[in-house]
C-alpha cells in the first residue's frame, strides 16, 4: 500500500471519528439506548484504528528517516572529499543568501 493510500486511509478514519464523535453527543440524551451503545462501540473501534495507523505511519517515517541517514553515511565515508565539497557549496549559498539581508 503506497504512502498515499495510507494517508487517504488514516483520513477517511479520522472523519469516521468525527462522524461517531456528532452521533455520539445527538444520542448523549439516550446513555441507556442501543444507538448510543452502538455508536460509542464505533467510535471507539473507529479510535484505536485511527491510533494504529498513526503508529504504523510513524513506525515508516522512523525506518525510512534511518534508511536515509545509513545511505548519506555510508556515500560519506565513501566519497569523503565529494562530502566536503558538497557541505562547502552548500556553505557558500547559504552565506550569500545570509549576506543579501
């Protein structure tokens, strides 16, 4: 499942949420009723996916932030003088940038 799909997934869910949270406070005059059980049942479901899709995304976001950081240290310790030469210009652009103020 790409990127996308997971986050149309994780919003679709949280308007889920939201949806529950609106049926919830209309029935919250009924606490006795079985549509408010029923939608408290919903929502809470509706929560803990919600909540397990935000682990699992931030879970990818962490392995694919250190797949990154592995790669630029290993293309480093590899091509040291690219490295500095790299860091350098970006130096250079960064100080001119500055010094325009």
């Amino acid at each position: 499942m790409s990127s996308e799909n997971h986050n149309d997934a994780l919003m679709h869910d949280l308007q889920a949420v939201i949806h529950d949270a609106e049926v919830l406070l209309k029935n919250s005059a009924l606490p006795s009723g079985d549509d408010f059980k029923n939608a408290k049942a919903r929502f809470e479901a509706t929560i803990k996916n919600a909540k397990d899709e935000i682990v699992r995304l931030e879970r990818l976001v962490v392995n694919k932030t250190k797949e990154a950081a592995k790669s630029t240290d290993t293309y480093v310790k590899e091509n040291p003088w690219q490295a500095v030469g790299l860091g350098a210009a970006v130096g250079l652009v960064i100080g001119l940038l500055i010094s325009r103020k």
